[in-house]
C-alpha cells in the first residue's frame, strides 16, 4: 500500500472519476465464499477542523468539474452570519461579422448583459445592488481560491437585481467606453479587457450567473463586436459568528475548512475485514430557516487523508471516498479506506494520521452541514468483517 502526498490539491479534482467504489462488492465476495459478515461501530475520538484550500475558478464550457456559474449577493443568514459573493467574469476575445470594419472606428458605445437566475440562497422577496467594477488584472483558472479578494481598478456603474429579474442589462458610461476604447479595438491579447467583478453592496439573497452567458456588446459605427465570458469566479466572506452551538462543526462550501477525524485502529476486531465506512451524521434542526429563505442543496463531499504535518494524502493516488448527504447522513465508503485500516491493523506502515471531508474543489457553492461533534452523534466508524 502506498500513501502519496498530493501536490498540488488541485489533483484531487482529476482523481474524483477513479474513486467510485461498489459498497457491497467485499461483501458479495465473502457471503459467496460461505463465510458471515458482522459489523462493528466505533466512534472517533475526536472531531477537529483545518484549513483547507476551495478553488472556485473555471473555464467556459469546460468538460472538468469546473463550475459553469458564478454566485453574486450578500444574506444575512440568521444562523450563519453575514455572508457575500462577489463574482467576476473574464471575457474572450471578440467576435463579429465584420471585425475589421469595427476596429476602423471609434467605439460610440457598450452594452454588458448578464444574466442572473433566482431562488440560489437567502431571501428570495429581496433586492440585491451591485457595484460593477473593472478587474485590475486577469484571471485565471488554476490560482484563484474562494477566498482570494478579486483586485478591481474603480467602479464603473451601480446596478440593482429585482427579486423577479433574470437578466441585468448595463448601458457602461460614456468616460469607460472613451477609456477603454482602444482596448476593445486591439488585436494584441496583450491588451485584451480584463473584465468585471459585480461587489454587492446590499441586498437580501445570492444569485446564480452562468458566466458563460454573460456578453458585453460594443458598437463601432454600424458594426458590432460582442465579447462573451470565458472565465469565472467567486469570492465568499462572511461576516459574523454563526450561532450553532459549541458541540456542532459546520461546514460550508466556498469556506476552505475542513473536518477531521483521527485514523484509529485500536477499536479495529481482529476478523478479516470486508468493508469499512466512515459515517457524518448531519443536524439541519440547526439552520435557522425562515418562510421565503432557501438554502442550496450540500453537494458531493470528498474524503482525504492527513500526515501528522497536515499535508494531504491519497491512496495510491485516488481519494479515500466520496459521497452525497443523504437522509441526514454522509456515508464514506470506499476500497482503499477497507484497505488502509487493514494494512494499518497487519503492521503494514504508513503516514496516515488523519482523514477529512471538504465539499468538492472549484464549487464555493455555499451549501451548508452542521456535523454534531461530541456525544453518541458524532462521526463513527463502521467496519464488517467476516468470520466462518
């Protein structure tokens, strides 16, 4: 057995694919060797958090678990604080049916369409205004985390989002066509547009924007260019202690923390092991959820493993599981968690001194678990063996 640190955490994404696991697959395999399953349940020790690492950038129509959307807003979550979601957009190179003709003249004017679907997070009767500012500098979809702040140069113009509106459009001010016409008629990618970030300066709820269809339109005499998103990403903050209670860990996607659990093979029986699982219990008794407040739905989480520095782990280069809540519980079951407890308890060596569960890369969807941390609710383990 192998344990291979993971540089960087972005290989965690690529690894997802080869992680999916048959969870009675060992148990297929013994009951058909005549031999009787039992199973054993035992509660970790302990429950902690680390920081961890949500990158949240990706590429129009990328085939990658890179998300097609951006989240743009700001709730005041009665249990969870305040928090915002400031998105921003990187626009393509132009296109048009007669590109040169529009590079011959000055751009008189500009037009940025953005839309912007309803009913993500918070308070779906409220409001929401935006500062739409221009990005200092490029993005990327490789080095932005969720908690990165997005650099802009100045605000261009203020726009508000109706609770029913589906699409934003924005006439851009004469001063930042006259500023940036030069950039909208270069052939150099040097001096291509940077795009827009969309700060929420107040408001009520947080809204989806597929990047991907967000357009800026320019007109040059009679023709017309049009840049549409390339790349998008989010920045979440929260402002604010959330009121869940000392014996609960919460988990939010978009905020790098994640839950920790020792790896422990003293409460491991002696039998051959054919199956082992690592179950989350979940409280959404927690969530303070008033009429009209919605919450996005908790995604797929992913289970590595930790050395005693806290560098990431994998096991022969895939995770240690994968799973979606459920019925108020998170079951992690998988091969190479079977195995890595099994080699463990053989005296097979290794570096393993931890396993966490993080909400997937590249999302920063703001969906939430409140994990009981103490008590016969908290994290356990369950492992099946067989005997004859």
């Amino acid at each position: 057995m192998r344990l291979r640190l993971l540089i960087p955490l972005i290989a965690l994404v690529v690894s997802v694919a080869a992680c999916d696991d048959a969870p009675g697959v060992g148990l297929d395999l013994v009951r058909g060797e005549g031999l009787v399953p039992s199973g054993h349940r035992e509660l970790v020790d302990s429950v902690n958090t680390t920081n961890g690492v949500d990158f949240t950038a990706g590429s129009s129509g990328s085939t990658t678990t890179t998300p097609q959307r951006v989240l743009g807003g700001i709730v005041q979550d009665p249990s969870l604080g305040t928090v915002t979601a400031t998105p921003a957009v990187e626009f393509a190179g132009p296109t048009g049916s007669n590109l040169d003709g529009f590079r011959g003249k000055a751009v008189s004017s500009a037009t940025l369409t953005i839309p912007i679907k309803r009913g993500y997070y918070g308070d779906t009767t409220a409001a929401v205004t935006f500062e739409l500012r221009s990005l200092a500098r490029e993005l990327t979809t490789i080095s932005i985390r969720s908690d990165s702040v997005l650099a802009t140069s100045g605000v261009v113009a203020t726009v508000t989002a109706g609770p029913r509106d589906t699409v934003l459009t924005v006439s851009l001010p004469a001063a930042w066509v006259t500023a940036n016409d030069a950039r909208l008629r270069s052939t150099s990618a040097a001096d291509t547009l940077h795009g827009f970030a969309l700060a929420p300066i107040s408001g009520g709820q947080i809204r989806s924007i597929p990047f991907g269809s967000v357009v800026l339109t320019a007109v040059a005499g009679s023709d017309t260019a049009r840049f549409a998103g390339t790349i998008g990403a989010t920045h979440v903050a929260r402002a604010g202690t959330p009121t869940l209670g000392s014996d609960v860990t919460l988990l939010q996607d978009g905020f790098p923390m994640r839950l920790t659990v020792p790896f422990d093979t003293s409460g491991i029986p002696s039998e051959a092991m054919a199956r082992a699982s690592l179950v989350l219990t979940y409280d959404t008794t927690r969530l303070v959820t008033p009429a009209g407040f919605v919450r996005p739905s908790p995604p797929r989480l992913t289970l590595v493993g930790m050395n005693a520095a806290g560098a990431t782990l994998l096991y022969n280069g895939v995770l240690f599981g994968q799973a979606v809540p459920s019925k108020g519980k998170v079951v992690f079951t998988s091969e190479a968690l079977r195995r890595v407890f099994q080699d463990r308890r053989m005296g097979r060596s290794n570096d393993l001194a931890r396993l966490a569960v993080q909400f997937a890369d590249f999302d920063a969807g703001l969906a939430a678990l409140v994990v009981p941390a103490i008590g016969a609710v908290r994290p356990y383990y369950v492992f099946t063996t067989v005997s004859y």
